[in-house]
C-alpha cells in the first residue's frame, strides 16, 4: 500500500509507518465520483502508527492532471523519488 507523510511542524519525513502523520489508499475501495463529478480517492489517516480517521481525497480534473503528469516525469525518470520540485507542474 502506498503511503504519503507530510510535516508541518519540521519534523522529519520517514518511510516508518509508524512516525509522523499518514494518508494511504483504503485497501479494496475503488476510486468512485462524487455528485458534484470529481474523483474521490478513499484514505486512511494514521499518525504515530495510530489511526485517526476513514476520509477521501478529492480531486477535480485539473488536480488529476496534475498528479499524472508528475507521475510521467517520476517514472520516466525510473525512479518514484527522482523527480525534483523544480520539474513538478503547479
């Protein structure tokens, strides 16, 4: 399962799972539309290992298009961590 920890408080990002605050896919739930037409990706929120709460990321498609371009810089690179911010689209 892919994960994404983030810090705004300064402390550093780990690939521990049980560090820091997480945001994973739900196992065996689709992406799904919301009413309103935008992707919904169900997640689960963790800090320090603890879960915290079942939510959904919401994306429109300018989001989406985004993301997948980062995604084509990232693997076309050969590596998911090879892309630097610079070559990320806004």
């Amino acid at each position: 399962m892919a994960t994404m920890a983030n810090s705004t408080q300064g402390d550093e990002v780990t690939a521990n799972p049980a560090q820091g605050w997480r945001v994973a896919r739900v196992p065996n739930q689709a992406p799904y539309r919301t009413r309103a037409g935008r992707l919904a990706v169900p997640v689960w929120l963790t800090h320090d290992g603890v879960f915290i709460a079942d939510t959904a990321l919401v994306l429109d498609s300018r989001d989406i298009e985004s993301l997948h371009s980062v995604f084509e810089i990232m693997l076309a690179a050969g590596d998911l961590g090879a892309a630097a911010p610079s070559d990320v689209p806004p």
